[in-house]
C-alpha cells in the first residue's frame, strides 16, 4: 500500500500533463481552423486584440489600426478580422473605420478593408460625415481612402450616392466617382 501511495503524486502528475498537452493541441487546431483565410500557409506571427500604428515621416502617428486578430507572413502581408481604423492628429478632418475584415496584400503600403465599411468622419470644415462602403482602400503611400464600389453618404442636410469614392486623411476633400446624385435639404426657415 506504501509503494501505490508514493507512486501516486507521480502517476497525477502524469495524468495532468497528458491532459493538458491533449488540450492544448486540440485548442491550437480548433484556432488554425477557425482563422480567417484558409490560405494554406502559416503566419509568422499572429496577434490578438492588437493595435499597430504608422507614423508619417515627422515621427508622429498617421493611422492607429486595432484588429481582433492579425496574422502576418513573410511576405509582408497580413490578415486582420474585426478592423477599426482611425486617421490620427492634425488639425484637419479625421476618419473612423470599421470593417470585419482587413488584408495587406505581399510588399504593398496598402489595405483592403471588407466587405462593408461604416465611415465616419469630419471633414476640414468640420462637416460630419457617414459614408456606408465596400472594398475601401487605405493607401499609406498615396494618404488617401478610397473605394471603386457604390457608395452612400450623409451629411447634416444632404445625401450622396456614387459609384465610388475618394478622400485624403486629412479629409481636406472628398471625390465622389461616377453618377453622382446628391440631395439637398435646405436648412429650415427660422
């Protein structure tokens, strides 16, 4: 009886481990199943609940992205769910966009947010401004927002739709593309 009593801690510790190896594995498989784009290939590395920020030239932030998850590869892309980006700084305008998912295609300075992109924004003139998207451009390079998708806007007073869309981060000016209609209410009499 002595001898089951000693060899018992070892054969807990043994059914322990065993356990939380097993849980483990099938925990890291039930994440590499449910990752965002099946591509084939691993990530190099993969962050959850993360905030990346690019800073412009001057050292100061330009754009704050915050994700629910990001996988990254050796190519320099990325893949990132739950996508809130902000434009940051400046005594221009700023935008706030949200996406479910967000791609960095391979040595690019560009990302694809989709597949619906809620905008908010104000403009330099500091007109607030919503815009419903798909497929909307964030082009570090270029400092513009854009999307070649139909597009809806409203502002106070008016509404826009387009077939596509451009803006500068500092929301300066704001292009709208293809069959344009817009409606104008005028502010009411007092």
């Amino acid at each position: 009886m002595s001898r089951i009593k000693s060899w018992l801690p070892f054969v807990l510790l043994i059914i322990a481990a065993a356990y939380i190896v097993s849980h483990s594995m099938r925990r890291s498989n039930e994440v590499t199943a449910n990752a965002p784009e099946a591509s084939g290939r691993e990530p190099t590395y993969v962050a959850d609940d993360a905030t990346w920020i690019r800073y412009g030239t001057d050292g100061n932030p330009m754009i704050r992205a915050q994700a629910q998850r990001i996988d990254y590869y050796d190519d320099r892309s990325a893949v990132l769910t739950t996508v809130v980006v902000d434009r940051l700084g400046g005594p221009q305008g700023h935008w706030h966009l949200e996406a479910p998912k967000g791609t960095v295609p391979a040595n690019q300075q560009r990302m694809l947010l989709q597949p619906d992109v809620n905008i908010t924004g104000e403009t330099s003139s500091q007109l607030p401004t919503t815009i419903a998207a798909r497929d909307v451009w964030v082009d570090w390079d270029k400092r513009t927002i854009s999307s070649d998708q139909p597009i809806r806007g409203n502002a106070p007073n008016r509404a826009v739709s387009a077939k596509g869309w451009q803006t500068d981060f500092d929301a300066s000016s704001i292009q709208m593309k293809g069959n344009v209609e817009v409606q104008y209410d005028a502010p009411p009499r007092r």
